[in-house]
C-alpha cells in the first residue's frame, strides 16, 4: 500500500444512495474565472487541501486548472501525493510534511514551505527536492519565520543555492485578516512581506513567486507585486467579500419513512421536541457522523417539496427527523440539506450560523459515507 492509500481514503464516488453531495464543477470554474478577473495582474493557486473542503481534491483541481488556475495547493503532504498519483502536473506547494516524506515529495517534483534553518537544512539533504517557498510569519503567528530569525533563514538558503542543493522559488505570508473590509492588518502584514523580500534579495535570492492574500484578501489588499493569490474558501463558493461567488456543493437526501405523529408525543432521544398539534414527521437518513451538526438540533431547516421544514428533536449519528407539517409527503422525496439558496433551500452559510461555525467546517465535514456526484451545471 502506498503513502497516498495508506493515509487518506478517497471519498466515495458513484450513484446516489440514501444521500450524496452534488458537486458542481461549473461553479468551479465560474469561481476561478471570477477571481481571475477581478485580480489580473495575478496568478491563480488553487488551494485543494482537505479532499478540496470535502468537494473532492482531483476533480476540483483538474476544473480549476481548466478554468486558469496556474498553480495547486495542500496542505499535507499525502495530499500532494494523491494529486500527482492521479495525473496532475501543475506546480504543486505543500506546507506540512515530516522527514520521511521529502524523497517523496522531492521525486513528485512538488514544492514544499520552509520556515526555519533547521527546516531548511532537513531539505536541503534530500536531493530530489528541489523548489521551495520561504515563509516569513507576518502577523498570523503560526508558521513561518520570526522576523527576527529572517535574515539567518535568507543567508543560509542562499548559500544552499550557491551549492545547487535547492532553489528558492517562493516566499510567502499568510494573512490573519484576509476578510477584514479595511484591511488595515492585512496592509501592515503586506509592508512586512515586502520588507522580508528587500532583505531576501539583499541576501543574494530571487524568488520568482511571491503570495500573500487568500480569497477574500484577494479582493480588499491591493498588493500588485505579488505573483499569485491563494483560493481556498472562494475556490468553493464561500463568498466573504461579496463578489457574486457560486456555492459549488449541494447536499441532498430523502424522506426515508414518514410517519404520522399525535399531540403530545416526542421525536428522538430524550424528547427534546415534542409535538404541540398532530404532524407528519419525516426521517432523514443522514446525521453527525456524516458531517450534520448534532448542536443544530431545534434551529436547523431543510427543503422537501419546496417547504422549509425544520429538524426537529436531538440529531443521530445516522439520521434526523423533520417536521413536515400539513404537506404531504411520500417516502422517498428528495430532501435538500443545503446548497445554493436559488431554490428556497438553506446554503451552508446557514448551516454554519446554526452551529455557530463558518462554512468551511460544514463543506469539510461532510463525511466519507456520504457519496460525490459530479456534475456540469447550465445556465
């Protein structure tokens, strides 16, 4: 078994069961286009880490390509190696990874991130690696170089490359209010980057790449001598500044009995809710190990012949219940838990208001039982 099956299981994809996430490769697309055009003077890295946010990391990544994405990011080095083993050749920056995994990632001819001389050093003795990207922490304060430990970092990467035992192909930062509409720390944190790289050339360097800004920094930090803008949350639809983004997931399920309930009687364990009127109620056979927030229980709605209907009583691990009201409902009619908003339906903005969390966490959750479709919307 090699690297990539032994750590992460792709999700399943095939026909739809009793629930599947719909995929929307057009949305993809769209959104590469969009982001494209509202900053041309960049290049587009389409950050793919966590399967792609649960959407699926090779078909995500072969759309973006397609649509002008230039370059892939992930964050772990497994991740890495599953979009090389499926065919995709783009230049590819991974920021996690141990020891073990350079002569890997080194003969996959995938770029890794360094942020200390011990890092650097760990590197520079595998000789396949060959790019790498220096990180110079400017204000998240979690990976990257000190300020104070940058110009040791940019000396000894220059004698490395004096050496021919690396290259520097990048150096980069990572905002830590990229979606502020002022931008006023992402502008502080800009100055610093430009300053890191003033001092990196000095030290004999010439990164070709430069980055800094993710999706929605993309949009509120005008920093035009930086060579790519990160896509991660905007790859998916997760639309922070406003710019018109298309959610790409939709996720979807069935009635999978209905039942009649009386006044009186409760749904669920403990009988959290327990119905005013007599109701039909609805089982939906997806729950919290599926990725459906167990917290929501009581706030949450879902759509089922065009009705809002809200989920009622505590949240399973394989399945909750919803209340449909007067509306007839036969078992087997499509539930949609979230997708887009164009139907009535609740997006997974709202989802994630309910849980008190932000969309990425729903879109990542959304478990491996839960089958991947694909699809090519039209409009």
């Amino acid at each position: 078994m090699n690297v990539v099956q032994a750590r992460q299981r792709p999700a399943p994809v095939g026909i739809a069961g009793l629930s599947e996430a719909v995929i929307d490769l057009s949305a993809i697309r769209d959104n590469v286009r969009t982001f494209r055009r509202l900053a041309p003077r960049q290049d587009v890295l389409a950050v793919v880490k966590a399967d792609a946010f649960g959407h699926g990391a090779v078909p995500v990544a072969r759309a973006a390509i397609e649509a002008g994405a230039t370059w892939l990011g992930v964050a772990r080095a497994d991740e890495a190696l599953q979009l090389r083993a499926a065919g995709l050749t783009a230049p590819l920056l991974t920021w996690l990874y141990d020891a073990a995994e350079l002569m890997l990632l080194g003969d996959m001819d995938v770029d890794v991130s360094v942020s200390t001389v011990a890092e650097l050093q760990q590197v520079a003795s595998v000789p396949a690696v060959k790019y790498v990207h220096l990180k110079l922490d400017t204000g998240l304060h979690r990976a990257g170089s000190t300020p104070d430990q940058w110009i040791e970092l940019t000396r000894a990467a220059a004698r490395h490359e004096a050496l021919g035992t690396l290259v520097v192909r990048g150096i980069w930062s990572h905002l830590s209010h990229g979606d502020a509409p002022d931008a006023v720390q992402s502008r502080k944190q800009l100055q610093l980057l430009r300053t890191g790289v003033l001092l990196a050339r000095r030290a004999g360097l010439m990164p070709s790449v430069l980055h800094l800004a993710n999706s929605a920094g993309a949009i509120t930090l005008d920093a035009p001598e930086m060579d790519l803008i990160r896509i991660g949350a905007g790859l998916y639809g997760i639309d922070e500044t406003g710019i018109g983004l298309r959610p790409a997931m939709r996720l979807m399920s069935k009635a999978a009995q209905v039942r009649r309930i009386r006044a009186g009687e409760g749904v669920s364990y403990g009988h959290d809710f327990v119905a005013e009127r007599d109701t039909t109620v609805l089982l939906v056979p997806i729950g919290y190990a599926d990725g459906i927030p167990r917290v929501t229980a009581g706030q949450a709605s879902v759509l089922c012949r065009g009705v809002r209907m809200p989920v009622v009583g505590r949240i399973a691990m394989d399945q909750f219940v919803v209340d449909a009201g007067a509306v007839a409902v036969d078992a087997g009619e499509p539930v949609t838990i979230f997708g887009d908003g164009s139907q009535g339906e609740p997006t997974a903005k709202e989802w994630a208001d309910w849980a008190g969390t932000i969309p990425h966490d729903i879109y990542c959750g959304i478990g491996t039982r839960v089958p991947r479709r694909y699809q090519e919307a039209t409009r």
